[in-house]
C-alpha cells in the first residue's frame, strides 16, 4: 500500500532539490571531517617528531594544539550545517508540506 500523501511528496520537485542539497553538504562536510580527522592520525603515525616540538619554552607540544584545533573543526562544522539546516532545509521542507496539504 502507499499513502498518497508520500507520492505526492517525493514527486515535488522542491523534495529532490532538498534531498540533493542536503546529501552534497552532508558528503563534503563528512569528506573534510575525514580529511581533517585523519591527516591528524597520520601525522601521529608517521610524524612524531613534527607533532614533538615544544612550544616556545614550555612542555607543550605543538600536537595538543593541532589536536584541539580538529575538535574545533568538528564543532565549527557542525555549526555551519545547523544553520544551513535552520535557514534552507526548514524552509524548504515547510514549503513542502504545504504543497502537500493541497
């Protein structure tokens, strides 16, 4: 059985254009997480020495930095498909629900 309501829903042209937009910055901003996330394992992994290097006369590294710095590209994009999500998405699936009310 399918519900009319649904048919007429995934047939609005406005429901794919919001299903694409919605897929493409969900890929790239996974894309960059990874990139970031990994690059970051990677110099663990094969370059020790660089992330070893004190800041000026201290005992931190220059690691602890870098690594904070991934945490705060996790929230900054995280904040960035929010509002995306808040201003277009929302407005989008409203327009959406009223095309199917009809």
């Amino acid at each position: 059985m399918s519900d009319p309501v649904v048919d007429k829903i995934q047939k609005n042209p406005k429901y794919l254009e919001l299903k694409t937009k919605r897929n493409n910055i969900g890929w790239a901003l996974t894309l960059l997480m990874l990139v970031v996330y990994y690059g970051y394992i990677a110099l663990i992994a094969f370059n020790k020495p660089f992330l070893a290097q004190p800041i000026s006369a201290g005992v931190t590294t220059l690691g602890i930095p870098i690594g904070m710095g991934v945490i705060v590209f996790t929230v900054l994009i995280t904040a960035i498909y929010v509002r995306r999500a808040n201003n277009e998405f929302d407005a989008l699936t409203s327009e959406i629900l009223k095309d199917a009310a009809k």
